[in-house]
C-alpha cells in the first residue's frame, strides 16, 4: 500500500529540491514561431470561435457534424500544438468518443451542474486520458475515473467558496470521510447525497477485490486531508500567513497525488506494477499543473487572498522568475522521463509549454513589458488572441 509517509518523503526530499534547483533565467528551449504561423493560427482560432458562438443550446446533429468538420480542419493545419504530427488518428477518434461519452454521462448524473463545472471535470478525465495513452492503453471511461474526475467540480468548489462557514466545510468533510472508511452515514442534502454517490462509484468499482478497494479509499482519504491541508492558503480561513516554503509542500503534495491516482486508476489500481521513475514523475506532473492552475487563476486567487505559489510574488521580477523556473523544472521533468508508450511524449511536453506561456499572455498585467517582449516570440498566437479569451471566456 502507497503510504502518506512514502508520498511524502518523495515531494518533500526529492521534488521540492529538484524545483530550488531550476534556474530562474528566461528558458533558451522554447519553439519560436514566426508571424505568418501566428497569423495563420489566429485566423483558425478566430474562426472556430464564431461556430462555437453561433451554435445553439441544443445543436441538431447537423450542426454537431459542422461543427466536427470545423474542427478537423483546425486540427489538420494548426501549428498552436501540432496535434496531427504527434497524435493519430485512431486515438484522436478515441479521445473524442469518450470525451461525448463522459459529457452525456455527468449531464446524466447532474442536471443542474453548470457546464463551466462539466468541464472541470473534463480537465481531470483529459489528464487521465493522456496518462492512459502513455502507458500505452486505451481509454475506458469507467466508475472509477468518471467518479473520480466529477467529484472535482463538488469538492474543490465547496471547500474554496468563501460564504461557507466551516462548521459547513467540515461537515461536509467527514461525509466523505466516513463514506471512504466504509461508514453508513446520511447526506443531509441532494449535494451531499451526489457526493456520497461518486464516492461509491469508485470504491464499488472494486468491490471483487478488496486490497484495490483499500487502497483507492486510502488514497482518496489522503486526497481529502491534502484539500482540508489547502483551505490554510485561504487567508481569510487560516490561522496565519504561509511561509513560501509551507506553500510549495501544499502544493507539491495536493497536486502531485491528485495526479498520481489518475494514473493509479489508468493503471486499475495495480500498485505492485509502478516503477519508482513513474510514482516521482506523475507526482511532479501534478506540481507542475497545479502551479499552472495558480498562474491561471491568479486575478481571482489575489481576489479572495489565495496564498499560491504565484499569488506571494509581490513584484514582477519575482514572478517572472518563479514563471522561468516552472518552465525549466517542467521541461526537465518532461524530457528526464520514458513513458512506456512514447507516442504522446513530444506532444506532452509542447502542451505543457503553451499552456504555460498561454496563462502568462493571459495574465499579461502582471508581467513587465520587457518580460512580454521575450516571451511574444514563443506564443502560437497573438497576444489580442488570449485578451480575447480573457475578456470572452471562449
């Protein structure tokens, strides 16, 4: 059984070094992309985004084919992550069945959960999608996964929103507590009752095989206390204001497991089968989108006196360099790690820069222009493009 013992020697003794150890110079490794890409890019975008405007609540299976079509065509001369060159066809096909599949399946669950929150949900199930692939196996949008990827939008949402009282937090904490060790406990409401429901569809997932039962409630328990860990960064909530250092172990630790039972479900819970290289890579993977998820988030995170990562830098020259060093500690994560199907492996890492440099373009007023100024030639797209985004939601 993974240990809370053994999750954290390798965050704290081994991840957290190795991310003080990055440079925090702008990296040299970025792919530049030149104005005709850019313009190119953003004509695809633009046009995208107007069929996604102009689409109906309820589109008509005409329109979801248009739609479709629009899409291909984007995907066959985007340059924004290459998709066509690093993933074929027969998995972008998967990818887009079990992505329907899952959106009909949480509507079906829920039909009063907003569709911002299906795709956070979404978000999850992508991160495990791209972690099936690189174990070289097919989705399976099953309980466990679905389960677990919407429980997101109800946890994490109900423990940062600021008008709850925490007698109302902790309540609702030990639900899910008690349910994970296996207690009979009542939901006082319908939003408890779904929560109660997602949690039985992973744990009864593995009903035949109690040692995978255990160790998917254990870990799920240690995700719990992480989040509980995490309301201490709401200033409004703790006790005191974090040191960096007390920061960056939240971090590591909530993201890096969040990540790491992602895999484990790809890997139906066989525990005995993870390698050390891939229990420390997966667990860096998700320091390095929880950070990103930080530096996205940073105008409401400052909003609600969010204590991350990014939110403690107090000038743009620290960060700037906390930004640097996010992008070297990913690439040397990236590169330093074989998956066992490599297919995916360019594409990751690629996806994995944009995004970053993306949330940056988004961000822009925090930045110094002579930051920008570095950065504008490794965007895909102009920066109008992500103000847009910004301003838009689109």
């Amino acid at each position: 059984m993974i240990t809370k013992e053994q999750l954290c020697s390798i965050c704290f003794e081994q991840i957290i070094p190795k991310w003080h150890s990055m440079p925090d110079t702008f990296p040299d490794f970025l792919q530049v992309f030149s104005k005709e890409e850019k313009s190119n890019n953003d004509q695809l975008v633009n046009e995208l985004r107007k069929s996604m405007k102009d689409l109906p609540q309820n589109p008509t299976p005409e329109q979801k084919e248009e739609i479709k079509r629009k899409m291909n065509k984007v995907l066959q001369t985007e340059n924004i992550l290459s998709v066509r060159k690093h993933v074929s066809q027969e998995l972008l096909e998967e990818f887009e069945e079990k992505i329907e599949y899952f959106m009909e399946r949480a509507k079906a669950f829920d039909e009063t959960l907003p569709l911002e929150n299906i795709w956070q949900a979404m978000r999850n199930y992508l991160i495990y999608a791209m972690i099936v692939s690189f174990q070289g196996k097919r989705q399976n949008c099953q309980d466990t996964i679905f389960g677990y990827s919407l429980l997101y939008p109800y946890t994490d949402n109900y423990i940062d929103e600021l008008h709850r009282k925490s007698m109302d937090k902790n309540s609702y904490n030990d639900l899910i507590r008690k349910t994970l060790s296996g207690e009979d406990i009542s939901p006082r409401n319908a939003y408890e009752e779904r929560t109660k429901k997602l949690l039985e569809l992973v744990l009864n997932y593995y009903s035949d095989d109690i040692e995978k039962r255990k160790e998917a409630a254990n870990l799920l328990l240690l995700m719990l206390e992480a989040q509980e860990q995490s309301i201490l960064q709401i200033h409004h909530f703790g006790t005191k204001k974090l040191k960096e250092e007390e920061i960056l172990r939240i971090s590591a630790y909530k993201g890096g497991l969040s990540v790491l039972l992602n895999y484990l479900f790809s890997m139906d819970f066989e525990v005995a089968s993870v390698t050390e290289e891939e229990r420390y890579f997966y667990l860096c993977f998700g320091l390095i989108l929880q950070l990103a998820d930080d530096l996205q988030d940073i105008a409401e995170d400052k909003k609600k006196h969010s204590q991350t990562m990014i939110t403690v830098c107090h000038r743009k020259r620290e960060l700037e360099a906390t930004v640097n060093r996010l992008l070297h500690f990913a690439q040397t994560c990236m590169t330093g790690f074989s998956p066992r199907n490599p297919e995916l492996h360019k594409f990751m890492l690629q996806n994995c820069q944009i995004m970053l440099l993306a949330a940056v373009a988004k961000n822009a007023r925090y930045f110094s222009k002579t930051y920008l100024e570095k950065l504008e030639p490794h965007l895909p797209m102009s920066f109008q493009q992500f103000e847009t985004y910004q301003m838009k939601g689109v």
